[in-house]
C-alpha cells in the first residue's frame, strides 16, 4: 500500500481530491493534513465580508470532501518535512510516512519583518481569523471605537476588502465611518490594464475612499501607520491585505526554495530538489514562469497535479501544466457590482457581478454536491 500525503486545502487539492474520489487510486491511502475544517473560497470572501453570503456559501467542508474521495481528514498543521526519509511531522507530533507528498499550503501576508504589524493589523489571511476579526470589528465600529479604518494592499484583494467592508457598515448603519486605502506601488492594481484600474478608482472616489501611492510601510501602532518617509496615517484599524509570504517551516525542509521561500517546481508541479515532493498554488514558483499567487492559477493547477499524482505513484511520465497568459479577474465593489479585467479589456456593471456570483456558486457546486 502506498501513501499520498496532501498538506494544506488549497485550491489545487480540492480538485485532487475531486477527481481521486471519482477515480480511486489502486493501493493508495490518501490523507489530507489541515488545521482547518473548512477551506474559504477566497473569490467569495468579499462577498462574505460584504454580507452577500453567509459562511456555508463560501466554505467547504474538508472533512466532508475528503471522506467522498476514499480519503482520511487529518486535523492538523505540518510543521516539517524531511525530504531525504520521506516524513511529514505534524503540529499534533504525528509523524506520516510518504511515498509521494504534495504541497499546496498557499501564502500568507509578509507581515513578519514590519515592527507592529503582527500585533496592531487585522491580516487577511488566515481566512478564518479574519472573518472573526471582522465580526469583532463591526462590534468595535458600532460602539463608537472605531472611525477609520485602512487597508494596506492595493492589489485587488485589498481594493475588493475595501470596498465591501465600507457597503457591510453602511448595511448595519454605521454613520461618517472614514476608509483609506494605502499601496507601495506607483498605482492601484498594478498587475491590470489602465482601463480596469481607472474604473476601480473611480468607484474608490465616488465611494470616497482616500488613496495613497508609493506607501512603504515603516510600522504599524494601534492608532497608525508609519510610513519610510517618516510621516503617519492615523487608523483606528488596519487591516493588512499586501503581498504573499511564504511559510516559514519551509525553509527548513531542505527543498529548493526561490528568493522569498516558496518551493521552486518545474512544469510537472513536481519540486526540482525531490521528485516525490509535489507543490501547487501560491506556496509554489514554477521555473521559467511569473505566475501571479492568484486562485485561478491554484485552480488550473488541480487537474495536472491530480493527474501527476496519480502517474508518480504509478511510476508513469509525467504531464506538463501550460499556465495561461491571461487570466480573467472579476473585481466585485461591494454593492452587487463588478469590474471584469482580462488583459487590456474592461468591462462593469451589476451583471458582471450576477456572472462572477454564478461563476463562484458552480464552482462551490463541484465540491460540495
Ligand atoms: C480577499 C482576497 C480575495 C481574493 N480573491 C481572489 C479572486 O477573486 N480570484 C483569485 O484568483 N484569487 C483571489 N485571491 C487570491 C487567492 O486567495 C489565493 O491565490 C489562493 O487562495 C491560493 O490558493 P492556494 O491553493 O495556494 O492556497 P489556499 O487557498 O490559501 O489554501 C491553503 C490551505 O492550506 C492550509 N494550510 C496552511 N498551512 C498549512 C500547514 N502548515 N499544514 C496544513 N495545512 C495548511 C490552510 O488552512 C488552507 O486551507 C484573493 C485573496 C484575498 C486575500
């Protein structure tokens, strides 16, 4: 019997998961390791920040999917991996032996090297603890702690956030709340086309929220944000949606590692250090590449890890992943509106969000049904 070991929920594994439950592995035990029950759809976390969705809308349930796949759950945090005996060990103690394992634990903010920043910013990710930051949050806005907030991050995670955070407390009737939003960068959404980044300001300014380009945060206190030039921007909550970093057990496990820690793979997603250790998603760097840490990538890979999994184990070739060039992203504004951007093509309006809505619904559908 052989052993697949799965770390992380991740985008990519859920659609693993998916096609070895449809299409069982002969003498293979597959155990997916999380600390969390349930994965977030990050596409529609906004959604749920905003109060379009209600938790169940947006969560799949690992235990569930993993059961449906022949699978086992194991509830717990990686915390090592020895490549050269084959072992994962877990936050738990457990020590899980491996013939083939994958990796796909995605990212977290880089807010490790920013004094302050662990302590006084609300990160949006782990998922889960922001969503419960949040509740707090709105709690702290209703009973007057709390008149500003900013977010750090102008990709379009922050500028979504942003957006649907400023239409959640307009629903619970939270009066002359102030938002700003602050980026590094020389302009909002670097990674998209004039065209969609002039609609988002726009809706930015109409909704007045307040930008600041070129941004460097020095630090971050209860009441501000310090910036390199020496000047401050006073918050009475930040939340922190800037950047991917990488998980810090990895640097330890021995694999090859890009500059900032993630795993380097080559196009079979497979490590180029370890052919028996796989990665996909945002905790991975495909060589040769500049894949953005982006769910669509994370969820293109499913299909070509899962089929790679299988031929490893099986002994077989390898398949290569051919990442897109362009990828579409439907940018939702808090109120049932959105901005689709792909390449140098824009397009808004309260029917781009019903589209993204059925577009994120079906792709719930395929996990949970
Ligand atoms: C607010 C927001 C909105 C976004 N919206 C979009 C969007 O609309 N479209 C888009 O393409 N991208 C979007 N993104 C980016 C997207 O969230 C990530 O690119 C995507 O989640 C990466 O998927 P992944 O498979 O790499 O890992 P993730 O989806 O992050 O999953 C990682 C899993 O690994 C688990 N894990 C972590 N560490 C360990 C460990 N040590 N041991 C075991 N398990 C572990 C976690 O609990 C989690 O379940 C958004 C990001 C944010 C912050």
């Amino acid at each position: 019997m052989k052993r697949l070991v799965l770390l992380g929920g991740g985008h990519s594994h859920l659609e693993v998961l998916r096609r070895f439950g449809e299409q069982p592995a002969a003498d293979t035990e597959i155990v997916l390791v999380d600390h969390a029950l349930f994965a977030t759809y990050s596409g529609m976390l906004p959604g749920l920040i905003a109060g379009h969705y209600g938790f169940a809308d947006c969560h799949i349930n690992l235990e569930q999917l993993t059961r449906s796949a022949g699978a086992r759950f194991k509830k717990s945090r990686a915390v090592a991996l020895e490549p050269a005996i084959r072992v994962v060990k877990l936050e738990d103690g457990t020590r899980l032996d491996y013939d083939i394992v994958s990796i796909d634990v995605g990212s977290t903010p880089p807010t490790a090297q920013i004094p302050g920043a662990a302590e006084h910013a609300i990160s949006v990710k782990p998922f889960d603890a922001f969503a419960l930051h949040w509740e707090q949050l709105i709690a702290k806005v209703q009973n007057g702690h709390a008149r500003k907030i900013v977010m750090i991050g102008g990709g379009a995670a922050g500028v979504e956030l942003a957006l649907a955070m400023q239409y959640r407390l307009a629903q619970v009737r939270v009066p002359a709340m102030q938002f700003e939003l602050i980026t590094a960068a020389s302009c909002l959404l670097p990674d998209h086309h004039a065209r969609a980044r002039t609609a988002l300001e726009r809706l930015l300014a109409a909704r007045k929220i307040a930008v600041h380009v070129n941004a460097n945060v020095a630090g971050v206190k209860a009441n501000a944000i310090e910036l390199a030039d020496g000047s401050a921007i006073a918050s009475d909550a930040t939340v922190w949606a800037a950047g991917a970093g990488a998980a810090s057990w990895l640097a330890q496990t021995g694999l090859a590692l890009d500059t900032r820690g993630f795993i380097r793979i080559d196009n079979h997603l497979s490590s180029i250090s370890d052919t028996a250790v796989f990665a996909a998603g945002d905790c991975a760097t495909m060589e040769g590449h500049d894949i953005p840490k982006s769910g669509v990538y994370a969820v293109r890979e499913g299909p070509v890890l899962a089929g790679n999994l299988r031929h490893a184990l099986a002994g077989e070739p390898l398949v290569p992943y051919h990442p897109q060039a362009t990828a579409l992203a439907l940018i939702s504004a808090g109120n049932r509106y959105a901005v689709a951007s792909y390449g140098r093509a824009k397009l808004e309006g309260a029917w781009v969000w019903h589209w993204k809505d059925y577009i994120d619904r079906k792709f719930m559908r395929r996990y949970r049904d």
